[in-house]
C-alpha cells in the first residue's frame, strides 16, 4: 500500500514552472571527469527517452504485421510506421498521429517523475529529419525545456543519421547503411548539428551533444574517426563551450584516437554495455567486471570522461543485479544513462527494461486497417499516468542514481 501510495504522490507532484528554473551550470570536462565552473564534479546519472522521437517497433504496442492482401509491406521500423500511414492516410493524418504519439508517450510531468527518481539527467533520441519535420524544431525545444526546469540536463543523442549509420532498425529505417558510404549524407549531417549547436549552445542545461549513435555501419574506425572530426569541428563553430561525446560504435575503445592528437576538447567517449548472451544475472555482473580493467585503462590514457550512454542488463536482470551494476559504475566515476525510461509492448510487461510499463498486453494499434480516431484513442493508453512504476526498480534508482546536485547559479 505505501507503494502505490508513493508512486501516486509522484504522479501527482507539480512541475516547476520554466519562469520558476534556475539555469543549471554549464559542463565541462576535466582530464577524466566532468566538472562545473567551480570545478565539482558531476556525473551524469540518466535515463534514455526510448520511444519517443524514435520509434522502436519492439518496445511499442503498433501492429507490424499487415493483413492478408494488404498493399502495405511489415512495419519494422521508424520510417516503415510513418510511411504506411503517410500512404494509406495522406501526409497531414499522418502527422496528425505522430503528434498524439509524441504527445501521449512523454509529457512535462515525466521529468518530473525523473528527477523523483534520483536521475539528474535524460538522454534524447531523435532521428535527423525531426529539424526539416513541422514543428520538429519545437519538439526538440520543448523537452530541453522540460527537462531543464526540473533540473535535469539534456544530451542531444542523433539516433539515426541523415542515409543511416547502420542497417539496424534502431536507426530508424533498417537495411539502409548508407552514412559512411556517400559523402552527401556526411555533409548533410554536418549541417544538421550546425543547425542543433547553434539552437542549444547557448543552454548550459544541454549537457552534451552525442554525434551518432551506435555507428556500426561504419567500414573501420579510420572511416569513422574522420567523419566524427568533420561532425565535431561543424559543432564547434556553432556551440564552442557544449561537450561533445563520441561513440566507439562497438568497434572498441581501443579503436578511438587520443583527444589530443585529433585536436578534440571538451569531449567525452561513449561505450553502450549490453550482453544479450548472458545466461544469468552473475554473468551480466561477470561481463561488466571483465570490461572494467581495459576501460580503466584507456580511460586514463585518452585522459577524457566515460560516458555508458545506454546499458541495460537484460536478461536476467534484477534489482538487485541492477543495484550492484549501479554502484560499480558509480564506483568507477562513469557516467551513464540507462535504456529506458519506459515500454509499453503489445504482450505486456517487458521485465526491467522500462522503468514504466503496462501491467498487462495493451490494446495493439493498427497503422494497416485503425481509422484516425481509433489511433488516437488507442495512442492514450501509453501515457506513464497509465502505467505502473516497476517499484523494485524505481528503488534502485532512488538509492543509486542519486549523485550530489550541482549548485545552481545565482
């Protein structure tokens, strides 16, 4: 009962409003941490925004498959929902649902439950043609708006690039990898944080700018590297004072070059820890603790911040898995961010991937045979003030995800 009695109080907590905030000190990096103008640390402890200006299909409750004789091909991805409903129901329903999606999956009470959840700080994913979208622009204001008023600090994270940096669907359209290969796309990409960085480099509450996530696709790290200068140095115009973080893309913090020597300041390195092999929680604590010393290692070397910039320890996991996890990276001076925030799948409950679920399968939206209001009233269901805190969870975060605020400036 004291459960739901605390869960309801945290629902229920106004939010600050934007003329009541304070702005939050910029960050900076110094050797291996990252530091406030007076020099105190800060670790970023957040949680990752999944699902809202990215969609993905396995974490959402939208039906994939068409029916028998449908002209509409399976739905597996970002672009593929869009562009079955931009078909079937022309451009202006189908932003009208994106709308209503974005509207109902996280609102400006959500950062507040954030920051009641011990986080200081959330990851945005977004895709890049969300700055060409209408309106894409206000979106990505609106939640560094909302974030900063309850004193959370934003990381910008383009989780798809202009041609796609990987054939994964995380990318927003699967099968594509086209990033590294054609010079157009890099170009494009370059303009579309020139346009970012100079939205929000003047917001000290935008704690980085994370270039690309999970750069799998590109050929080899020498590839990768060269379009990560061009990416950083378009930023640096625009945004001078914001920490940029670069992504190894699973290719190894070995394969990352020395700050120095690429001429890179204010930056941090982002590792993403998962182990989707492991058979049990003890190896989910084995794995991170075979990782640790290497990473140690060339943390001091390149002489920069670590920043696990998405970590579950799915499957297997537990809190008591997850608080242990918590302490070694907090113990370790990491920063993180955990994926994710929250899952609403059409089976039901996701284990602990989401700090919010649906207790029980939700109603599948249809994008092949659903008309506009049937959508939308299915959309309501996946605001968090329908969902149920996965508690053991939130607990962990409360006693592990709690590191000293920084003071706020006068």
């Amino acid at each position: 009962m004291l459960k739901l009695i605390f869960a309801a109080a945290i629902a229920a907590m106004p939010v600050a409003s934007r003329s009541e905030a304070t702005p939050l000190p910029r960050l900076r990096t110094d050797g291996i941490k990252i530091v406030t103008p007076a020099g105190d640390e800060v670790r970023l402890a957040g949680i990752n925004l999944g699902g809202w200006f990215v969609q993905e299909m396995w974490m959402t409750p939208w039906v994939q498959d068409p029916p028998d004789g449908s002209p509409y091909h399976k739905v597996n991805d970002d672009a593929g929902l869009w562009r079955v409903l931009g078909e079937r129901l022309g451009p202006t329903a189908m932003q009208d649902i994106k709308t209503a999606w974005r509207n109902a999956w996280i609102q400006r009470e959500d950062f507040k439950r954030i920051k009641s959840a011990g986080f200081n700080s959330v990851r945005i994913p977004f895709l890049f043609d969300i700055v060409d979208e209408p309106k894409g622009m206000d979106w990505l204001r609106k939640s560094v708006a909302w974030a900063n008023e309850n004193g959370l600090y934003a990381v910008l994270d383009m989780h798809g690039t202009p041609g796609r940096q990987s054939a994964d669907h995380t990318t927003g359209e699967a099968g594509v990898n086209k990033f590294f290969y054609e010079p157009k796309y890099v170009e494009q990409a370059e303009n579309i944080w020139t346009k970012i960085a100079r939205e929000f480099g003047r917001n000290p509450g935008v704690a980085a700018f994370d270039l690309i996530n999970e750069p799998t696709g590109a050929p080899n790290p020498a590839t990768l590297h060269l379009v990560y200068n061009r990416l950083y140095q378009a930023v640096r115009k625009a945004a001078p004072d914001t920490i940029v973080i670069v992504d190894d893309g699973y290719k190894g913090f070995d394969t990352t070059p020395h700050a120095n020597v690429a001429g890179w300041a204010n930056m941090v390195y982002s590792l993403h820890f998962y182990n989707f092999d492991a058979k049990s929680s003890d190896e989910q604590i084995k794995s991170l603790a075979g990782r640790l010393p290497k990473t140690l290692e060339l943390r001091g070397y390149r002489n920069a911040p670590v920043y696990i910039g998405e970590f579950n320890i799915e499957p297997h996991s537990s809190p008591e898995t997850m608080s242990e996890y918590l302490q070694t990276l907090n113990g370790n001076g990491f920063s993180w961010a955990v994926w994710t925030y929250k899952t609403v799948a059409r089976g039901g409950p996701m284990g602990y991937w989401g700090l919010y679920s649906k207790p029980d399968a939700a109603n599948a939206i249809n994008p092949f045979t659903d008309t506009v209001a049937e959508m939308k009233a299915k959309i309501e269901q996946v605001r968090t003030e329908n969902l149920s805190p996965v508690q053991e969870l939130l607990a962990v975060y409360q006693a592990s995800a709690n590191p000293a605020p920084p003071k706020r400036q006068k």
